[in-house]
C-alpha cells in the first residue's frame, strides 16, 4: 500500500488565516491537519452528492433528507463547530449512505421519465449529414435536443457518459440518435476540433475549447465556459442555427460497436441462469472496473487488467472509465455477456443492486461473494460512490490511479484497517491475488 508523505493542511475560510494567507501546517483556531483533510473530505462526497441530485431535481424528483443531509456537513465545515476527527469518518458514511439514496432518487426519475434500459448496441463514427454532439451527463437536455431537432434531417450523437442514453426507450425512440462519437472526456479537443460538429457540453466534465472548435460549442445546466454561448432554457434554436452552417459529415461508420443499456433488472432476470453457471464453475468470478477516465498512463491499467482477466470472469462497468476497454471483444459465458454496461457512473447503484441480489441468490453477505471492485476515480463524483461502497461494509476495493492527494497517512490508515483498500498496481499480479483469494469463495459458491 502506498504512504503518503504530505504532512500540511490549507485553510484561509475564516480572518484567523495565518499570516492573512491560510493556515498550512495547523489552525490558528485549533484545527489539525487530519481534521481539515477530513472536512475537505466530506465536501467533496457533497460535491459528488449534488451532481446526481441536480439532475434529479432536474427531472421533477427531490428528497428532503438529502438536502438536510447537505445542511449539515456544510454546517459542520463552518469555523469553529465540529473538532471532531471521528465524526467527520462517521459524517463521511453517512454523506455514502446519502448518496446512495441520491443514486436511488436519480434512477428511479430516470426509469419513470425514460423507461427501463434494454441492452442496445451503438454505432461509432460518422453517418452522412450534418451532426450535433452532446457530452457530459444529464439526459434531459438530449432529449429536449432531439425533441427539437426531429425531421430535420440533423443527426444527433453522444459523447462519453451520455452513451447510456442509446440503451433508454424515451431516447433511442428517436431515430436521428444515431451513435456515438469518440471516447471519454479526455479526447474532446481532439475529436472536435477534427469534426465539424456543433457540440452541446452538459455538465461535467467539459474542457476549455480551442479556438478550433470555440465557436460552435454551447453549454447548458451548470456548465459554463468563458465567451461561449450558454443555453438555459433548452432552447437549442441557435444550436441548430450554428449547425446548418457546417459542412456535413462522411458516411464513415467505424467498426467498433459499443454495447450499453444493461440495467440491474435486466441482470436479475438471468439471477437463476447465473447461478447455474457459477455453480458449475463456468463463471468463477465478477469485476465491477468502473469510474472516471483521466488523461494519464496510469489508466492503461484498467484496458490491461480487462484484456488480461480469464474467460471465466464476468466485468460490469459504470462510468467513462470504461471507454479504455469497452472496445475489447469479451464475448459471452453460455449466453451471459462478459462485458456489461450498466451506464453513467450514478448507475453504480445498480452494481450495488446486482450485488446484493447475486448475495441474496447464494445465501452470503456481498463480501463473500466472488466480486471485486477495481474503481478508477478522477473527481468527486467518483469518491462520494467510494464512500457509498464503504458505507455498506464493502471490503477489498482496489482503487486507483492515485491515492486522493487530501488523504493523509492517519486517513489512509482508516481505509487500510476498516475496509481493507488497496492500491491498483500490476493488472497481472493483481488479477493473481484477487483469484486466488477467491478459492474459498467458489467453493463456497459450488455448495
Ligand atoms: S478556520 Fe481555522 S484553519 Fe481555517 S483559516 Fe480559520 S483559523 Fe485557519
Ligand atoms: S465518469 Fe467522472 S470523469 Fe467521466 S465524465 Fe463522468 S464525471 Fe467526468
């Protein structure tokens, strides 16, 4: 397990701020280090928290316990009112036990708005005609979208996390949805710069465009970018407008088909058939590889890890982390596809869902089943989903690329001893220990 040896802390919220600048080794008011690496914690579990909850809110759907919930870590942040270590690790559950109820909320305004998702195969590359992009999560601003681009002759594609979209009845209905474009976020200024698209960027995680591409992107929601226009209403009319004014694209389809619209539904409906296989040995262990893509060398570990993992191993996955080996040909186990995309990464709950259902089918607590996650984290979303898993004594989660910069020694260590975390590091030797840590599982599992 990695050791982090960052020993400093920075604060500058209140008028004790040391030297007026912050406080960087400890408060003035009497804050440690740990205890302001713990606040910055919870903060950011809320940061993840309200994504979700905007675009519940978003679809007519609220809860007032999570907004109290939000109330009070903010309030708990304020100077001067909570010096307690252990209750900021407690707050930090309790912020994964909310997010899992945001998780719930969301999905149930999506499943009541949009249908059950179907397991729906998705074009890449480009069909002839002029396109309009959206990336970035929320659904109903693609919908609105291609509400009002219908009969247009416009085609309409997703980018990175919207590539869920394709798998829901209310939105693949549309015939003019017709694929998607590129990969995960990382590779916006490259694919738009070379695609003459108009490009529609709903909340995270939007980059700041080059001059290439400036002038035909939009935002929508929270996202905002310095001197682009910003559509607030979901009147996309000037997004149209800009794109009758590009050249349309080749009928270039590429090869690469990507498979999404599993939902846990879908997957429990097999729950018999998957336990036949796993009895008889033919599926020997399930992978949740899910999260955030970011644009470093270490991601290459999640394509490795998949491409490397026996045939008898099943991978669900969640996020745009799963853009590094999406493309992989997994196949199938006697029909079960061996890759299954559950969706955004709000969709972790239906990783959580399945797993409690593949427990409950085998009589076992989710730590014994033959499951492990192997989680890549780039923002907040990612780690309030993290603390949601720790929130229900999941142990043994392999996550990377890096140990969260705000965790310190004395944080990693409540990781380390309660739940067991380790760091990614060879997919090969990694693959090795999770498998056979695993022996006793299957036979467990055989009965
Ligand atoms: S709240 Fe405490 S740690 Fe933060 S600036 Fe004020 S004195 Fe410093
Ligand atoms: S999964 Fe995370 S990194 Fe990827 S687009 Fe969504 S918020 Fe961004």
């Amino acid at each position: 397990m990695t050791t982090k040896t960052e020993t400093n802390m920075f604060c500058y919220q209140c008028s004790q701020a040391s030297r007026g600048t912050g406080c960087t080794t400890k408060g003035v008011c009497g804050k440690d280090e740990t205890l302001s690496r713990l606040q910055d914690n919870l903060m950011i579990i809320v940061q993840g928290m309200s994504a979700y909850l905007y675009h519940a809110r978003e679809l007519g759907y609220t809860d007032t316990e999570i907004d109290a919930f939000m109330e009070k870590a903010f309030y708990a942040t304020f100077t001067n009112v909570n010096f307690d270590p252990q209750n900021f690790v407690e707050m930090a559950l309790e912020g994964g036990e909310t997010v899992i109820k945001t998780m719930r909320l969301l999905k149930r305004a999506l499943l009541e708005t949009y249908g059950e998702p179907q397991p729906t195969e998705v074009q890449t590359g480009t069909v002839k005609g002029r396109g309009i992009v959206v990336t970035g999560h929320g659904l109903k601003v693609l919908e609105e979208l291609l509400k009002q681009t219908e009969g247009k002759g416009i085609n309409i594609y997703t980018h990175s996390e919207m590539l869920p979209a394709h798998g829901y009845p209310g939105l693949k209905k549309y015939k003019h949805l017709v694929g998607n474009l590129g990969s995960s976020w990382i590779d916006q200024r490259e694919l738009f710069a070379k695609t003459p698209v108009a490009i529609v960027a709903r909340s995270n995680c939007v980059v700041p465009p080059t001059a290439a591409y400036a002038d035909r992107i939009f935002t929508a929601g929270p996202t905002r970018l310095a001197d682009v226009t910003h559509i607030d209403d979901y009147d996309f009319s000037q997004v149209i407008e800009r794109v009758e004014t590009l050249p349309e694209l080749e009928d270039a389809p590429s090869e690469t088909i990507l498979t999404t619209g599993f939902s846990a539904s879908t997957v429990a409906s097999l729950k018999g058939k998957i336990k036949e296989l796993v009895q008889a040995g033919r599926i020997k262990h399930f992978f949740v590889v899910g999260g955030c893509d970011s644009p470093t060398d270490k991601l290459r570990y999640y394509r490795d890890f998949v491409e490397r993992l026996p045939k008898d191993t099943v991978v669900l996955t969640v996020g745009c982390g799963k853009f590094r080996f999406n493309d992989i040909e997994l196949g199938d186990i006697d029909g079960i596809p061996r890759l299954i995309d559950l969706g955004q990464c709000n969709d972790a709950i239906e990783a959580i869902d399945i797993a409690a259902a593949l427990a409950e089918a085998f009589d076992v607590e989710i730590n014994d089943l033959p499951l492990t996650l192997v989680l890549s984290w780039m923002e907040q979303k990612a780690i309030s989903i993290f603390w949601s898993l720790l929130a229900l004594g999941i142990k043994g989660i392999y996550l990377g690329p890096t140990v969260p910069a705000w965790v310190n020694d004395d944080i990693l260590k409540v990781l380390v001893d309660n739940y067991d975390i380790r760091m990614i590091g060879d997919p090969d030797s990694d693959i090795d220990t999770i498998l056979r840590r695993n022996t006793g599982d299957e036979e467990m599992m055989a009965g």
